[in-house]
C-alpha cells in the first residue's frame, strides 16, 4: 500500500502469510549463503565419504577375525598343528584386531574433521539469514509493524536461525550419511553375496521411508498448530508485561492470565495429538525394521547351515543390517525435525518476501540539504481507503524559520510528521508532494532523508540501556563530552548527575524508570546531540509541568534558531513565538498566520487561545483542542509537586 487508493490492496504481511513456499524452495533459499564456503562444503562432503568408507570397513574386518578365530578353534578341536592357534592368534588375527581398531578410529576422524570444517558454514549461514532479516525488518514500513505482533515475530526469528542450524545439521550430519551407507552396503550385498540380501533390503528401506513420510506429513499440521498457538501465547505474554502498569491500573490481572492460560490450554491439546501420533509413528517403523530383519536373518541362517555362508559371514549381514538400521531408527526422528525445521524456516523466509512499502528509488541520490526550506503541495493521504487524513494540504516553512501546527486531536498533525519521514509514501501524483529544498523526498535516498530530520515525539520510547546510551544514540560517534553537553542544553544534565549511578544508570523497558518528563528531556537531548538542519517538535514539552517547560521553551528556541522548524503543539503558549501558526481541523489547513494575525482575526485559534487562557487562570491544565478542559493535572504535574 502507498496511501490512499494503494491502500486498497492487501497489506504486505497479509499477503506474506497467505503465501506459503514449498519445503524446496525453502531449501533452494538457504543454498546462496552455503555458497559463500563452497570449497569447506566440498571437504566437508569428502570427508562425509570417507567416514562411511571406514565404517563399511569395520564389519568387514570383524568379519575375518570371526572367520580367523573360528579357524583356530577348527583346527585346535582337530588337534592338528598344537602352536598353530598361538600363532595365528599373534599373527594373523592380531593384525586384524590393530587393523579393525584403526578403521573404527578412522571412522571417527573422518567424522570430526566433517564437523570442524563444518561448523564455521553453518553458523556464518545463520550469522547472514538473522543479519538480513534484521535489516529487512528495519526496512519495512511503519504500517507493518503496527499489524504485528512483536513478540510473535521475535519467536519466528527465533526458531528460523535454529531451523537453520537443524537443517544443515540433521542433512549433513543423519540422512546424506545413511543414504551414502546405503549405498554402499546394498552395492556389496549384490557383489559380495547375492542380491536377495539387497532387494529385500532395499525394500524395507522404501517401505519405512514411505511410511515415516505419510505419517509424518499427517503430523505436520499438528506441529505448526502447536507453532502458532506459542507464539500467540508468547506475543500475549509479551504485550500484557509490556502493559504492566496499564494491567495493575485496572486490576487485570486474572483477566490478562485467564488470556494466557486460554492459549497453553490450546497448546497442550495440539501437543497432545502431536504426542500420541508420535507413538503411531515409532511403533509402525519398528514394525518394518523387525520385518525386514527377520527375512534378512532367516536367509543368512540358511546359508551357514548350508555351508554357502561362514559365521563370520552372518556376523559381516547382522552387523550391516544394524548398522543401516540403527540410524534408520533414528532417520524418522530427523525427518520429522527436519520438516519442522523448514516450517520454521519458512516463515523466516516469508518475512523476507515481505515487499518494501517504502522502497527507495534506483540509485537514489542523497539529499542535499541547502537552506532546508520544506514545502508541503496539495498533499492529499489516508491510512485506510475508508478515511481520508489530509486533503490538499498546502504550505511552505521558510529556511531557518518556524511553523507551528495546532489543531484538535485526529486532525492530521502527526500525520506530517510521519510523511515528512517517509513512514509512508504519498500516492502519485495524485497525493501532492513534499519537498526539502526543491528535491521530492520521494526521488532521495531515505538514510539522507532522516538524518536530516530531527525529531522530539509526544510518545518518547526508551532502549532498556543507560541514560548515557539513550542521549548517545542521537550520534553515536560523539565524544562524551558532546553528550553532557546536549543533556545541559535539555536541563537534565543535573538530574542525572544526581543519580546515584549518574548517566550509567538504566533506564529500565521502554524507559519506565524514569516518569515522563525525564524520558521527554533525555528525547530532547538525543536530538540536540543529532544535530539536523530540520527540527520536528511532536508536543515535546507535553509531559513537563509548566516551570520545566518555561525553562526548556527557552533552549528550544534556541536550538531552533536558524534550523527550519515545525512543531506540533497543544499548547498554544508553546507556539507565539512561531513565523507562521497553521490551524487544521479534519486534514484541512483552516487558519494561518502569525499569532497577533490570528488573535485580530477571531477565528478557530482565538477561540482555543481564549479558552486556554481562562483554563490557566483557574489552574487547570488543558489540552490545545479546546474541546473539553480537565480539571486534573497531568501525571508530571503531580509528580512534580
């Protein structure tokens, strides 16, 4: 969607979890960051090889020592040769046991060597999937973020990055080895025995894989129930300790764990089904594998009675059979982890595919910001279809100089805020344009957009860090002292030197340690710190008690001075000293002017201004719509006094 008629079309995360990809394209998506070690692939898959040729070995080898001591015991029974048993045993069969040590040991080796050459692909393929979905997430819209749920989303990365590490390693480490040993072992049966032992073998391994797949792809749906009810249950559990000040103001608790509780009841059910399915699964497989064993076993029975076969033969196909089995067994379990790994993957990958509402142009130029006149023209935009926020909304702000935006709450303020940030695109050409200095902030890199655009929002959100690192993040590359500085300048350099951990102490989530006018001055020093050429103030003394705001009103002008300037106000006393005073009302400009121009001319603003003066005389505090005066003082008044 890219505002009014865009915004008809389905929303990017709607259509991303309508889309679901097949498990090989998913497969297909993950190989581009495998590729980047494709020679440690190569050594890796070689020594895969050469583990399964060694172990093919072992058998082998234990199958002459069993024939060379059953030997032994012939001729010793026969009374023949008396030294021969010691002989052989210290010769031959003594060989043999060092020879069957080192193949076991090689098989070991070649093992280790695949996982440490390993290792450094798979968890640098991670490193670059969780690395590029981070960014995209950053990249994507506003509107998407407000459509999900955070914690949801937390849990899908999550699990994706460990499906990825799952995925390499049950393929690489489980079903490539047991299919190359297959290989190997049916290829010797047909050259070494007969090919009954291959065949039957062969079958029983159709016979099993089909069904664990069957079974499996019916289990499936179970596992990905169980997928989002946790996330659900986890995005709840988020959101209500998000909200814990909300929950305890109306004593919700038993609400907000009776919500909680709905979704684990569904979880345990879904988990349930998954469990006695399960069982289903394992007791068919062995089914299959007794089966097969058992016609396997009876032949290789027959052809030792009938002298075709040596003991050490049966022990060679026993063994064999165990061997292909043993991780067969194991194979229905991976299989399963393996298909819930790329359901996990998937909806990784679907967050990928998520379009960019708001992408940049091709090659897209910076911004070149000259003397930072914005110029808003004929801007017309919408949220949703339904309800239009601004219609042909036209003014200019002068360089260096300050407009001020009042208006009754819903008007449309805010909204020129968001647009001028690129939160949203305006529609062409039907949705106007905004300009910075002559250039469509639509045609200009966004990065250069925004870091020329400073901003003190009305909701300011903290980073669970220090106070240090909250200010820092306005630049990070200043030195400390540019720091202390921005906070002097948004006076609250002495509150936090007061602390007892100063500008070290942690603000706690989303800053709820600090009250609201502590969070709104540490916001103000951010950008004092950014240091842009264009200044947006969002209601940012709204959360100050009236002393506080008459003190920061004062840096405020002065870090407004010769820097273009719009603030978003309710308080009207905030914005008398502004070039040009814009009233909206329903997304329309219906006043502008200077304050003394709009008093004379007795309209909307003269109406609120008279209203807040006679609110101020009776010690009220209210808000700039002029709409309702409220004789309860803010939550920073109280806590002020």
């Amino acid at each position: 969607m890219r505002s009014t008629s865009a915004s008809s079309s389905p929303s990017p995360s709607s259509a991303a979890r309508s889309a679901r990809r097949s498990d090989w394209q998913t497969i297909l998506s993950l190989l581009p960051y495998l590729a980047t070690y494709k020679w440690r692939v190569v050594l890796a898959l070689s020594c895969l090889i050469g583990a399964k040729v060694a172990n093919l070995g072992v058998p082998i080898v234990m199958k002459r020592i069993v024939d060379s001591l059953a030997s032994v015991q012939q001729l010793s029974a026969l009374g023949r040769a008396e030294n021969a048993p010691a002989i052989v045993l210290l010769g031959g069969v003594g060989m043999l046991v060092v020879a069957y040590a080192l193949v076991r040991l090689s098989t070991s080796l070649f093992t280790e060597l695949r996982e440490v050459l390993f290792a450094k692909v798979t968890e640098s393929a991670v490193r670059q999937l969780a690395l590029k979905v981070f960014q995209h997430l950053h990249a994507l819209s506003l509107r998407f973020h407000l459509e999900r749920q955070t914690g949801g989303m937390s849990r899908d990365i999550e699990r994706g990055s460990r499906g990825i590490t799952q995925l390499i390693s049950y393929s690489l480490y489980s079903i490539l080895p047991t299919l190359v040993e297959v290989g190997l072992v049916l290829g010797f049966f047909v050259i070494k025995y007969e090919a009954y032992y291959a065949i039957v073998t062969f079958i029983a391994l159709v016979v099993y894989i089909t069904f664990t797949i069957k079974v499996t792809e019916w289990r499936t749906h179970f596992r990905r129930t169980m997928n989002d009810l946790d996330s659900r249950a986890n995005s709840r559990a988020i959101d209500s300790l998000l909200n814990y000040e909300t929950v305890k103001y109306f004593g919700n608790e038993a609400w907000e764990t009776e919500r909680y509780d709905e979704n684990l009841k569904r979880y345990r059910s879904a988990a349930i089904k998954s469990q006695n399915s399960l069982s289903v699964l394992n007791f068919g497989q062995q089914a299959i594998i007794g089966t097969g064993l058992v016609f396997i076993l009876w032949r290789a029975t027959q052809g030792v009675m009938s002298g075709h076969l040596t003991l050490g033969d049966f022990v060679l196909i026993n063994t064999f059979m165990l061997q292909l089995y043993i991780p067969l067994n194991f194979l229905g379990a991976v299989y399963r982890e393996l298909k819930q790994s790329l359901t996990d993957m998937d909806r990784m990958f679907t967050l990928l595919d998520v379009t960019r509402e708001v992408p940049d142009a091709a090659a897209a130029p910076a911004l070149v910001v000259r003397g930072a006149e914005v110029r808003f023209e004929h801007v017309k935009f919408a949220y949703e279809p339904a309800r239009t926020i601004l219609h042909d909304v036209s003014f200019t702000i002068a360089a260096g100089t300050t407009t001020a935006v009042v208006g009754h709450s819903g008007s449309g303020k805010s909204t020129l805020a968001r647009l001028m940030f690129r939160f949203y695109d305006l529609e062409r050409p039907d949705g106007g344009a905004i300009t910075i200095d002559g250039q469509d902030i639509r045609d200009v890199a966004q990065d250069s957009l925004r870091a020329a655009i400073g901003i003190v929002p009305q909701d300011t959100v903290l980073f669970n860090d220090t106070i240090y690192y909250n200010i820092a993040y306005g630049r990070p590359s200043a030195s400390r002292e540019e720091v202390l500085a921005a906070a002097r300048a948004a006076h609250i350099h002495e509150f936090i030197e007061g602390l007892p951990d100063g500008y070290d102490t942690p603000v706690g989530e989303r800053g709820l340690k600090l009250s609201g006018g502590e969070k709104q001055r540490v916001a103000i020093a951010r950008t004092v710190l950014k240091n842009p050429p264009i200044l947006i103030f969002d209601e940012a003394t709204s959360a100050l008690d009236s002393r506080s705001e008459r003190a920061i009103q004062h840096e405020l002008d002065q870090i407004a001075r010769e820097r273009t300037t719009l603030i978003i106000a309710h308080r009207l006393s905030t914005v008398v000293h502004a070039q040009q005073i814009l009233v909206m009302d329903k997304g329309r400009i219906v006043e502008r002017g200077t304050h003394a121009e709009l008093l004379r001319a007795g309209g909307p603003f003269a109406q609120m201004w008279a209203l807040q003066q006679r609110a101020a005389q009776s010690g009220a505090d209210t808000t700039a719509s002029g709409l309702s005066a409220s004789s309860s003082l803010s939550a920073a008044d109280v806590a002020d006094q």
